[in-house]
C-alpha cells in the first residue's frame, strides 16, 4: 500500500490545513517494511511486530552492555563475576530463541542453515495440513449438526420473520430475485417451454378417452339433468312466446291450394300439440324425450372412448381449435399475462400478492416459534441438509485453504503468518533473555560454591 509521506492540503480562511489525516510514522515504516498491501489492522500489528522487535534487541543490547563491564571489572569487584554470569546466559538464551524464531521465517542472517526459513520452505506441506485440520476436527458431520441443534436456528428464523421488520427482508428479496430472473429468462425461450408443455400434456394425448370417461362419469352421477331442464325450460317459454312464428311456419309450408283459414286452423294445432309436448317434456322427469337424451350422450361418452371413429372426429375437431398458431398465441399471452402479474405486483409494496406474501412470512415464522414439532421438523431438515453438505463437500472446503496458501508467494505467506504471531513471538525472546539470565547466575553461583 503507497502511503504519501505529505499530506494533502487545501485552502482555508486560515490558511492551508491537512485533507486527510497523515499516517502514522509507525505504520508507514511497517507498510514499507513488509513491502506489499497492507490493510490497516494488518498495518498495526506490522507496527506492534516491529516494537517489539527493539523491545528483544534492546534487551540483549542491554545484556551485552552488562557482559562488557562486568568482564571488564570482575577482577576488581569478584561479585560482578555473578553480573557477568547472568548478562552472559542472558545474551546466550537471548541469541538462540533469536535463531529459533528467525528460523521459521527466514534464513538468519541470510544463512541457508539446515532446517531453517521453514515456513517459506514448506509452505505448500503446512496448507494441506491446515486444510487436513480443519477437515478432520471441524468439518465433521457431527460437530456441525450438533452445533445447529444448539443454536436452535429455526426458533431463531421464527422470531426474526414474525416481525414486520423480516417479513419485509424477506419480501424485497424476495422482489429483487424475481426482478432478476425475469431479467435473465427471455421471453421467446419461456414461450418456447410453454408451447412445448401444452403440446405434450394437452395436445399430444388424444382427447377422447379422457373427455369420454370425465363424460360418463357426469352423465352416470345425472350431473347433466341441470343443464336439460334448462334447456327444455328454454324450449317451452320460446314456444310459448312465439304463437305467430309457428303458425306462418305452418301456412308458409302448406300448398297454395289450401284455403288460409284452413292453414290457421292447422297452424293452431300444431302449435298447441307442440306446447303440449314441451310442457309435458318439462313436467316429467322420466319422459321418453329426457331418457333418449340421456341414452345418446352414454352413448356419446362411451364412443368417445372406445369408437376408433368418433375419437378420430374428436381429434379433428383438438387440430381445429388449437392448430400451432393458436398455441403459440396462447403461449404468448400466458406468460406475457404471468410476468406483467408478478412484476406489477412486486414493484407495488402495497400490492395484495405482496401484503399477503409478508402475512405468510409472520405468520410461518410465529409458527416457528409456537409449534415445537414444526421448529423440530425444520431444524431435522436444517441438520440433515447441512449434513450431507459437509459430508459431501467437505474434502472441497478444505481444499480451499489447501490451494489458498498454495497460491501465495512463500516470502507473502512468511509476512503474513509473521504478522498474525510474531508479536507473541519476540515474548520468546524476552523470555529467553531472562531465563538464560537466571539459568547462567544459578549454574555459575552452584559451580562457584561446589569448585571455590
């Protein structure tokens, strides 16, 4: 990350002030130091890194300063023979945890000793271990399923959607992603699966046997006797309306010959025989008229399932009324009517399918929270879907960290490893000052009194 060493200024009424707050001098050598982007968390603890760095040297700076005027005066003053001891052990131990944590990330001092910079060696080896890890210890179908059990994620969901608050989450996302779809779907290949469908489920089967069986069954259960009293009752006020009609009917047809009062008179007959015949139709239930209608059409259903003829007829009459130009408009007007649905419903917060999508959501995720055996069943689900995602993927997730630090540079994965711990590292170092110190005062003091 390039960090300006000059801020930025601008103009003012009291003459130029800083832009932006300059970087921390810190942070900046840190940034450099490390040599790649940093953010600025990473940054701080590259910062914090290097302190402590100088807080270790420092400390073996210190020892070896001690070392030197101890050595230099221990003849004059004996007791600095123990200060010489303890800034001599102190130096030693301070040196070597110096080598050991150098030694993971680098060659000391440019060295290429033996079994050093293993880190940047090693870094592929290091990842798949790290991957193998979290493979075994973490991405077991177990421990996921018994962590969800714990967390209770559907009595959590239920409480989250049962306020207006998830309700609305859910239904503007649930907008967005039906935007999206129309978005990517073209029209022309959606009608094309729609032309396809109604071919194969409407148009390819034959009519028929189908139409006939749902026939017989209305015709056996006397479903139809609805719509023939309706037609008889139709039948009878037409007659009964239309006196004059039928008795022209009658004189239009009879020879000229025939005097006209003659053809009224036949004219009346006929019309009251007809009325008669009408009524009489009406009145009775079982009159011979309703039971040769009734006759006809069982015939009629029964030949459309099993006449080779008349289901033929009947398919003539299917390529009639729904030929390929028919269909494809129907196709057409079925989606175009299903989209401008859904997306004027979605754009319209206040729409009903919207207002009633959201009193579903509350009311599933009330459910949730009030129904044991329905929170149990999703979480069931929840778990074995998880499950089976972890038992099936799980060599996949792991290899994300696996070819993750695989693709790092060896010197970045060092860096970054480096910044993540080496802060506790140079506590090594302290410590290792301070040990040896005490190691090298008590081995001199028990030496001294045992050899005099």
């Amino acid at each position: 990350m390039q960090v300006n060493s000059e801020p930025t200024t601008r103009e003012s009424p009291g003459g130029p002030t800083p832009s932006t707050p300059p970087p921390s001098r810190g942070h900046a050598e840190a940034r450099a130091a490390v040599g790649h982007q940093l953010s600025e968390g990473d940054a701080e603890k590259a910062a914090a890194l290097r302190k402590m760095k100088l807080v270790a040297l420092g400390l073996l700076l210190v020892m070896a300063v001690i070392f030197v005027f101890a050595f230099a005066l221990q003849k004059e003053y004996p007791w600095l023979q123990y200060v010489r001891a303890a800034a001599e052990g102190g130096m030693v131990g301070a040196l070597a945890d110096w080598f050991a944590v150098t030694a993971l990330f680098k060659y000391p001092m440019g060295i290429k000793i033996p079994h050093t910079a293993i880190i940047p060696r090693r870094k592929d080896q290091i990842g798949a271990s790290l991957g193998e890890f979290v493979e075994t210890n973490f991405l077991s179908e177990q421990v996921v399923q018994d962590k969800l059990a714990s967390v209770n994620i559907a009595r959590r969901a239920g409480e989250w959607l049962a306020t207006p608050a998830g309700s609305e989450r859910v239904a503007k996302e649930g907008a967005a992603v039906i935007r999206g779809l129309f978005k990517v779907l073209n029209d022309d290949d959606v009608q094309a699966v729609i032309e396809g469908m109604v071919r194969k489920h409407l148009l390819t089967p034959p009519w028929g046997p189908p139409v006939g069986k749902m026939a017989e069954r209305i015709f056996r259960d006397g479903h139809h006797h609805n719509l023939v009293d309706l037609l008889v009752d139709r039948a009878a006020d037409w007659v009964d309306d239309n006196h004059d009609t039928v008795t022209h009917l009658v004189s239009d047809r009879s020879p000229t010959w025939v005097p006209q009062f003659v053809d009224g008179l036949v004219g009346d007959k006929v019309y009251v025989e007809i009325l008669k015949f009408v009524r009489a139709v009406q009145a009775d239930p079982n009159h011979q008229v309703r039971q040769s209608i009734d006759k006809y059409l069982n015939d009629l259903a029964q030949d459309l399932q099993h006449d080779p003829a008349m289901i033929a007829r009947a398919e003539d009459i299917k390529a009639q009324v729904l030929g390929d130009p028919e269909v494809r408009e129907l196709a057409s007007r079925t989606w175009g009517t299903v989209k401008n649905a859904l997306l004027g419903a979605v754009d319209d917060p206040d729409s009903e399918l919207t207002v009633k999508f959201k009193a579903a959501v509350r009311d599933f995720g009330s459910r949730l929270v009030s129904d044991p055996e329905l929170a149990g069943k999703v979480n069931a689900w929840i778990g074995d879907a998880a499950g089976y995602l972890v038992r099936t993927y799980r060599s996949d997730i792991a290899g994300v960290i696996t070819d993750t630090v695989a693709r790092w540079d060896a010197k970045e994965t060092s860096q970054k490893i480096e910044l993540q711990v080496g802060k506790d590292l140079q506590f090594i170092r302290i410590n290792g000052t301070v040990v040896g110190a005490l190691a090298g005062l008590a081995i001199f003091t028990v030496a001294h009194l045992i050899f005099g």
